[in-house]
C-alpha cells in the first residue's frame, strides 16, 4: 500500500525496520537508507532471517538536499522516518518539500556548532508544508513522543484542565560498561550537560546541570535517584496545554555515570569547540564518541528495564485530580526481537506506530504539527499492540509538590 524511506541505520533506525517489516500489510515497500551502507545491509540481513521480510537498502549522506532529492526520486516514498541526527533535520525536510513527500522524525533540530534544542527552526516550515499539501509530524520517538501523546491522553479522558506536568524518565538498565549512553553519544551529552530548565506560571526558569534532584518511586523497579533537567517536549506541551501552570522533567542518573560525565566535562571533552590535533581542526566531543561503546553494541548484555510516564495533576468536574500513566520496557525483550537495547526500542516502536498513523491517514494535515496535537487513542492502540504497553493510576500520591 506505501513506500516507506528510513533515514539512518543507528540503534532506532534498526527497530524502526524490524517494526515496519512486521506490519508489512502497511509498509509494503521498505527502503533502509543511511551514510555507511554496509549497516543498512547488516540490518536487512537480521531482518530477512529474523521476520522474513526483504527491505531495500540504498546510501545516502543527508546533509545534503540534493542526495536525499536523489534518493526520493529513485524510490518514490509517500513518507520519510528520519532518524539520522538532529542536525538532518532540516536538509531532510527541504527535501521533502521539493518531492513531495511527508516526514516524521524523532528529535528536533539542533545546529552542530551549538548545543540548542528549539522548535522554532523547524516550526518556521510550518506555511511552506501547508501550501505543498505536506504533513510533517515532529518528536515521535518515546520523550519526546509517546509522553508528549500521554499527556494529550490525559487532556481528552482524565482532566478539565491540567496544571502540573512532571515527566519522568528512568532507565533502570544495566549494560555491565563502565560508560555509555544509550543513544548517540553526542546528541545524548550534549542533551545531559544543559542547563536545567522548566516552566512555571509563564516563564522558563533555568538551574545548574544536575543540581535539582529528588528520589521518585518507578513501577517495578523501586526508588531511583531523579534529575530535574530539560527536555525539548515541554516546549511544545506548554504551547498546546496552556492550562498548565507548571511543566518539568526528570531523569534518572547514577552516581557513577555523573562521576564519569562530570570528569569528562571537566578535562574538555564534552566540549563542542574545535581544537587542534596533530594539525588538523577536531571537536573533542566527536572524538570521545568515537572511542566510547556503540550504543548499538549494548543490547546483548543490557538487564533491567526502563520507565517512562507522565504524572499529572489538576481538575476534573471542579475536583482535584492526580493521574499517572507509564510503559516500562526489558531491555533483554527488546534484544530478543530486535537485537537492540531498549532505548532504541522504546524510540524506534513510537516512530513506525506514527508513520502507521499517517499512511493510514488515522492522523492528517497539512503543515508541521507536534504529536500532541492528533488524536491519542488510535497511536496508544497500536503503540501496546506492537510491543510498548502501558498503565494508568489515579489519585495516588505523585511524590511531586
Ligand atoms: N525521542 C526519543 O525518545 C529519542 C530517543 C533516543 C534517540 N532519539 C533520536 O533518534 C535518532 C537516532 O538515534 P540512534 O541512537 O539510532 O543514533 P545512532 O545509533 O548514532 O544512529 C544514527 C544514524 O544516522 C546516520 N547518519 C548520521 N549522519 C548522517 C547523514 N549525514 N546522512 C545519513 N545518515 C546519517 C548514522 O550513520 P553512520 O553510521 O554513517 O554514522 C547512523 O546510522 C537521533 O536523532 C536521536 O536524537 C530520539
């Protein structure tokens, strides 16, 4: 029924194919394109044995327009998943609107040379996709993603209006590695090593890296050491929710990765500055990515599980209210079925249940929308159908002032 290209063949572009070649009634042509080919073919080859689905694989280096126009041409998608870095964003989306083509990414665009995360550049495409008839879909991984549809959730079933949103993420995972991140190491320091950020009655307010901390309860997993740190979703969800008087986010760390992170901050290397290396301009953040374990490489060994979910208070018929609503994910199930950890699965399951929603046409419209602003109840459907379920609690005490 629709051409599917998938851009970029890291841990979530592998679960995004494995996803889209088990719901191959919808994605009847699949076509895996990334910079290093042999990746694409490795992941089409697992996914041949594994579901017995042939995709497509092609190479294509997404900073440019005029490859990835290329790449369109050849293969006709109605619709891209990208999932590549932020830094492709906007290069896949001008190609987009050159061939017509709808798009769905995971994270939003940052410029290489700064660590910024901001909807405004791609918010800015929001008149040339309605004029070409285009729906692009931003932030449809898990955070931002499925939290951002949990709240949206939340505000067509549970609340009158929501005043007090607190995200909550752990990963209560074990990789037995002394240091790694879960998804690409760049993007994830850059993200870990911001200011905090949160929202409150109308403005931002900013605090230190990792100074806010509170111990949170998880399901099934017990009491976890939580960070106040900023998260691109609430950008959007303080927009689309104005009800909200205060938004925050909260992830889990441990002390012997903030040891590490501090350390790494401390000698440079998290550092997005060019330097000079035997002659030649190097970024050492990019070097330290190089020599730090592929996140694609933890899964084999990755114990424990992840939990994600949205608490929530505020009215409902005059009352107050309080609701949480949460997936927990085995990083070992996820390795099982897909041969990636679960951070990738958590990710990659949300972007190939959004890409069903559009070729289905079950989400629609034309210009670029964030996920919470289309219907949550057939997303969450698909989203437990296909591997990610999820669980409701109300009027329990959130540990949250
Ligand atoms: N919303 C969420 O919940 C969430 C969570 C985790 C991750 N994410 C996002 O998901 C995306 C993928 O993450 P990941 O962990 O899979 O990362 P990854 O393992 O580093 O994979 C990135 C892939 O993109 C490819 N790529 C990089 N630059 C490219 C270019 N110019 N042209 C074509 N392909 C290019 C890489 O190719 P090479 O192999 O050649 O380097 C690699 O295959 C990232 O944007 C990340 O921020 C979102």
């Amino acid at each position: 029924m629709s051409k599917v290209v998938i851009i970029g063949a890291g841990g979530v572009g592998r679960v995004v194919a494995y996803k889209c070649a088990q719901a191959k009634e919808i994605f009847t042509d699949i076509v895996l394109a990334s910079r290093t080919a042999s990746k694409c073919e490795q992941i089409a080859r697992d996914i041949h044995q594994d579901v017995g689905v042939s995709i497509k694989t092609d190479q294509v280096d997404a900073d440019h327009v005029d490859q990835v126009v290329t790449l369109f041409k050849k293969h006709q998608p109605r619709l891209v998943i990208n999932l590549a870095l932020p830094y492709q964003d906007l290069t896949i989306m001008d190609a987009c609107l050159e061939s017509g083509v709808h798009y769905l990414d995971t994270a939003n665009y940052e410029p290489p040379e700064e660590a910024k995360f901001e909807y405004s550049w791609q918010w800015a495409y929001q008149d040339r996709f309605k004029e070409a008839g285009l729906l692009a879909v931003l932030g449809c991984g898990f955070d931002p993603g499925v939290t951002s549809i949990f709240t949206a959730r939340a505000a067509k079933h549970h609340f009158d209006e929501m005043h007090y949103l607190d995200i909550v993420d752990c990963n209560a995972g074990d990789h037995g590695k002394a240091f790694a991140t879960n998804f690409n190491p760049e993007i994830n320091i850059r993200e870990v090593t911001q200011k905090g950020k949160y929202y409150e009655n109308g403005k931002w307010r900013y605090t230190e890296p990792h100074t806010v901390k509170r111990m949170l309860d998880y399901p099934n997993i017990g009491s976890r050491a939580s960070y106040l740190i900023y998260h691109e979703e609430l950008e959007s969800l303080v927009k689309n929710f104005p009800t909200l008087k205060r938004a925050r986010f909260w992830m889990t760390f441990g002390d012997e990765y903030l040891t590490h992170l501090r350390v790494i901050q401390n000698i440079g290397m998290a550092s997005i500055e060019p330097v000079m290396f035997e002659g030649k301009e190097i970024i050492p953040l990019q070097f330290l990515k190089a020599v730090l374990p592929d996140p694609g490489s933890l899964g084999e060994n990755y114990d424990g599980e992840t939990s994600i979910g949205c608490r929530i208070r505020g009215l409902k018929d005059g009352k107050e209210k309080t609701y949480y609503i949460y997936n927990n994910c085995k990083h070992q199930q996820a390795f099982e079925e897909t041969r990636a950890q679960g951070v990738s699965f958590t990710t990659g399951v949300p972007a190939m249940v959004g890409a069903m929603m559009v070729l289905t046409e079950q989400w629609s419209g034309k210009g670029v929308f964030n996920v919470e602003e289309f219907d949550p109840d057939p997303f969450l459907d698909k989203l437990a159908h296909y591997g990610l379920s999820w669980h409701e609690m109300e009027n329990i005490n959130l540990e949250m002032d």
